[in-house]
C-alpha cells in the first residue's frame, strides 16, 4: 500500500479527526480542491443556516451556490485568486457568518480548503462586551488620575482661607473645564503658576502634557526657537536634525506662558496666528503645522497698560483675555497669611526633619508685614526661620530680627501710608532695640550703650516683646 495524501488521510482517519474537531467552539469545514466538501464539524452545522450535515457533506460548493445554500463562497474565492480569503457570508435563512478560508497546497497545487466561521452575532456580542470592558478600564484610569490629582492638590501649596483667595480658586474650577485661553494676573509671587497648575489639574486636558516656559527668561532670538522651533540648518549653530517648539511639544496638552508681557513685538504676531489659526511654522520651515493647545497666560504687568504704551498688541491683549483672573496680592487678604505660613511652617519642618511651631506673637508680626513680594516671601522668611534657629518655637524676635536685617524685606510703615508718627517712632524704637539685643545680648549691655536706666529698656523690651529674646 502506497503512502496516502492529506486528503486520503482525512478520509482514513475521518471519525478520529471530526471527533477533534467537535471539541472546538468554532466552526470547520474542509473541502477538496475541487470545492467538495469533505468534513463539517458540529459548531459549523450550528452556524450553517440549518441546513443538515447529510445536505452539505459531499457537496459542491458551486451547487450550494447554485441552489441559495450561500450567496458568496468563500471556498471558491480561494480557488479562484489562490489566496487565503475572508468576509462575512450570508446564508439562506438570513443570518450571516465571519468566515476564514486557508489554501493548503501539495506540489504547487491546492490539496485542501480550511474554513472557520464564527457567528457574526456572538462575534459583535464579543466586541460589545470588549468594548463595555474597554469603556469600564478607561472609567477606572479616569477616577485612578482623578484620584491622583486630588491628591496632588491637597498637597500642593493652594491655601485658601480668604474669601477672595476663595472666590478665586472657584472662578479657576468653573473655567477649568471649559478648554478656553485663560489670562492670570497679578504681583510678583502671588501665586499665578499655583493657579494655573490648579487649571490643568482639575481640567479635561490633565492626562496631556502640560508644559512651561517663562518668557523673560530667554533672549527674543532664542525664544522665538523655544516657541516654535526650527528645521535643520535653519541657522548657524542649529541642531543638524531641527527641533520641535514647545507648541508641538505641547499639542492636545496645556501651554502655560509666564510673563508674556515680555515676548517682543515681531513674536506675538506670530503668537496670535496660533491662537487663532492653530497653526504655525517653525523658523526655516516652508510647511504649517497644525496643533491643538489650550493656552494659560500670565502677567505681573498690566497688560491694558503695556497696549496703551504701544508694548503688546492689542489683538493679543483681547485674544489672550477670553477669561481672566486676577489674583489679589496677599497684603489684601491676610487671613492666607495665617494659613500659608502655618502650611510652610509644616512643610519645611518635614524636609529639614525640624520640629517646630509658630508662636502667637510670631504670628502676629508675620500678620502686620506689608509682604510686597507676596507669597513667595513669605515662604522664603518661613525656611530661613526654620533652619536660622535653635527651638521648636519660632519666636517674634526672630521674625522681626529677618524682618529688619538687611537681608530681608524691610517692613516699615511707611510703605503703608497714612501711619501715626507715634507709629512710626515706636516702629524705628523698636528696631533700634532689636539689632542692640542682636549684638550685645544683654538688656543691661544695651542699657550701658545707649545711655540710659536698665528698667527704662526692661520696660520698652516688654513693650516690644523682645524680652524673651
């Protein structure tokens, strides 16, 4: 007996293959390479439009064409082009089926045909229910991030206690969802790049990039290139691959430009085209690229000022101010001070792995400073006033020993305006004693060098709240 080909081994062995076959929650059917159907497993005869396994088994594929068995063979298909074949296969009771056909070739020549079918109805119930399931994991990422960026802005340095500070973190949420350009302004250490963290944080872009770029801090040739970018060989000194601007780096994200009243001229009409075309080219570049960014501005400068002085366009200036949000310095709500300075009283505490605390009268001359460099003094007295001094209480003298040294930000009432000169005498009285305490520790010492009776300073030491010092 000569060796048997596939096809006779299939028949050899019918019942061990089909056995297998049934085994398989997909349906199979095999033909010869004529289009004579050979073997048909049970899932096939399920699928199959009810026609029986004894109607189908020896069958041509071209006469159940032929007699509405199926409007199309895929079977067929496959001898025709020699290629493997796959579409969706209508049936004569109207249902249809996702049918794979495979040519298995010998000697050059079609031996056999392989088809799977799946039922388009379980195959579109699977994709419905990956698709819930895909739907679901995205839900769950989108809370996990949410949960995060809370998490993130509990953390963060936003302490709000005044009812402006308060009003304006809930004018930044309402606007926050809205993807449009946001204009942040206000004094030098207010807080701008705080808020617009905040913006971005609690807006629908917080899974995108969200990059920063402070505009004084470049030269206007390089800022140009930092914005924009450039092709390669676009100038002496260029990077030989070209660089993409921050624009591109940000696309679908948040770009937040710093102290934008510093970008020249010749560049923010440049800006404006991207605003409002959302395109732009990179320096050298003969192309326009499109992208996609929200833009959060801001300013310690008044930017109506700088359009009346001919520094900023005006266009911009109304381009950029689609929603603004001043924020107000921190000498106009001191009930942040209290807060702020407890919070960085806290913070530094921990990563100096410093134990310590602010006395009540501390606080109180924390309270009564003008702050004109805002928070960000603030926070910088707090850090020296950690690591300065032995204690775990931070005390008024120290705080009024960094108010008045020359290192720190003198705090007089003058600044203020519209001061008693009582005021003023026992404010210049009281710094007067601070810095004799500072170089010659002792009341009686500072007694001796000013010329006057030891309880007459006892009494202006009490007075001042300098005699723990």
């Amino acid at each position: 007996m000569g060796k048997l080909n596939e096809k006779e081994l299939l028949i050899e062995y019918y019942e061990e293959i089909l056995s297998i076959m049934n085994t398989l929650q997909v349906g199979v059917f095999i033909t010869d390479g004529e289009g004579n159907v050979l073997m048909v497993n049970r899932e096939s005869e399920r699928t199959g439009g009810g026609m029986a396994l004894e109607e189908v088994l020896g069958r041509n594929m071209r006469y159940l064409k032929d007699v509405g068995y199926v409007d199309e063979s895929s079977v067929l298909r496959v001898l025709e082009t020699k290629d493997e074949c796959r579409m969706i296969q209508k049936l004569a009771d109207g249902s249809s089926i996702y049918l794979t056909a495979v040519p298995y070739y010998k000697n050059e020549k079609i031996e056999l045909v392989v088809c799977t079918e799946r039922d388009v109805t379980e195959t579109k119930t699977l994709e419905n229910l990956l698709e819930e399931s895909k739907k679901l994991s995205e839900k769950q990422a989108k809370e996990l991030a949410y949960l995060r960026e809370e998490n993130k802005r509990r953390k963060s340095e936003i302490v709000a206690e005044s009812r402006e500070m308060k009003e304006t973190l809930r004018a930044a949420g309402r606007i926050a969802q809205l993807d449009t350009t946001v204009l942040i302004s206000g004094e030098s250490g207010v807080g701008k790049e705080v808020v617009a963290d905040y913006i971005f944080k609690t807006g629908g872009r917080s899974d995108k990039p969200f990059v920063k770029i402070n505009c004084a801090a470049f030269p206007d040739n390089l800022l140009e290139s930092e914005l924009f970018g450039y092709e390669k060989g676009a100038f002496t000194g260029a990077d030989v691959n070209g660089k993409p601007g921050i624009f591109e780096i940000a696309n679908e994200g948040t770009l937040f430009l710093d102290e934008i009243a510093e970008i020249p001229l010749r560049l923010q009409a440049k800006l404006l085209r991207v605003l409002q075309e959302k395109e732009f080219m990179r320096i050298g570049g003969k192309e326009s690229i499109k992208v996609n960014v929200r833009i959060i501005a801001a300013s310690n400068m008044d930017l109506r000022t700088a359009v009346e002085n001919g520094t900023f366009r005006e266009d911009l200036y109304y381009r950029l101010n689609v929603v603004p949000i001043e924020i107000p310095p921190l000498r106009e709500r001191r009930e942040d001070i209290r807060a702020l300075a407890e919070h960085f009283v806290q913070v530094f505490s921990e990563e100096y792995n410093i134990k310590k605390r602010i006395s009540a009268e501390a606080m109180s001359e924390l309270m009564r400073a003008p702050w004109h460099g805002n928070i960000r003094e603030l926070r910088n007295m707090i850090e020296r006033l950690v690591v300065s001094y032995d204690g775990e209480q931070i005390m008024a003298g120290q705080v009024r020993r960094l108010l008045f040294s020359g290192s720190g930000t003198k705090t007089s009432s003058v600044a203020e305006g519209g001061v008693s000169l009582r005021t003023l005498m026992d404010e210049y009285e009281r710094d007067l004693l601070t810095r004799y305490l500072e170089k010659y520790s002792t009341a009686a010492e500072v007694a001796r060098k000013l010329q006057v009776d030891k309880s007459t300073i006892g009494r202006k030491l009490k007075k001042y709240n300098l005699i723990s010092q």
